[in-house]
C-alpha cells in the first residue's frame, strides 16, 4: 500500500508510538512512499502486532505425539502422568492412566491438584476432547505436556497395551 500523503504518514507513526508500548522501540523511515517500521511493511506490522511471538507460542503449546513416540516416552519417563480425558475410561485405557473426563469438568476439577512441573501425556478417543484437554492443562500453566496423537485407537493399532 502506497501512502501519497502526510496525514496518513502522521497516522502510521502514531499508531507504531502507541503499539511500541507493547513492543520494542519503533523507528518510521519513509523510503518511496512506502512506510518501514524497523524494516518490516505496514501491512506485516499490523499483522505482527495482533499475534504474539513464535517462541512464546511455542512454550504456551502441547506437543502431539505418535503411540511410538508416546510409548518412548513412557519407556523413558516411568513419572509421566497419562489422562485419559474421555467418558470411555472404564471400556479400556492406557495402563497406569488416570481418568479426568474433560466433558463434565473432572478434569478443570483435579487440574488444581496437579503439579504444574510433571510432565503429562493426555488422550481421548476423539481429537476434540484430547485437545481440549491438552490446551486446558497448557491455559492452566503446564509446561510439559503431550496429546497422543490419533488417540487410544492409535495407541491400540499400534499393538500396545491396554487395560480394562
């Protein structure tokens, strides 16, 4: 977008001055009728500003992983904490899981009971509700946590064991 007038100049570096409060400093150079704010074009500054950084995205996310991936991490991790976030729990689990059904807020329950620090590994036998439970724990300020990508029925075609 060209911008063939003061005003509108005016208008840019006000608004840079006034979301500079929540970034870092902000310069306005005006190089062939086209604003630069530290090197970025207008359009990509207001997009950047409406979202946050990708590495505080990355730490505010949980991390999907394959039933080869999960059952490595349990080898690994005899601590991990497994939910098992469906209504499903007694027709068969994970071994050694626990079960916080997301949808009658079980889980919203014991998430203030739980330790922030562990790490977790959530599933369902849907996407929504694993993901809902996942993102809970991450809203609530887990660190460590990891859904079971393509949930219980992925963790049992892949042939690993389940309790009833």
């Amino acid at each position: 977008m060209k911008l063939n007038s003061l005003p509108k100049i005016i208008l840019l570096l006000l608004f840079s001055l006034t979301v500079s409060g929540c970034m870092q400093k902000t310069t306005v150079i005006q190089m062939e009728n086209e604003p630069i704010i530290n090197g970025i074009i207008q359009e990509e500054i207001i997009r950047e500003s409406t979202s946050m950084p990708e590495t505080m995205l990355e730490e505010m996310s949980y991390t999907d992983v394959t039933p080869k991936e999960a059952k490595d991490l349990l080898n690994m991790n005899s601590d991990i904490i497994i939910i098992d976030v469906s209504p499903k729990y007694e027709e068969g689990h994970i071994p050694n899981s626990v079960n916080y059904y997301v949808g009658d807020g079980s889980l919203d329950h014991a998430i203030k009971g739980l330790d922030k620090e562990a790490t977790y590994l959530v599933y369902c036998h849907v996407d929504s509700a694993s993901i809902a439970g996942a993102q809970k724990l991450i809203d609530a300020g887990f660190k460590n946590v990891y859904r079971l990508k393509g949930n219980y029925k992925a963790w049992i075609e892949a042939g690993y064991p389940v309790e009833k």
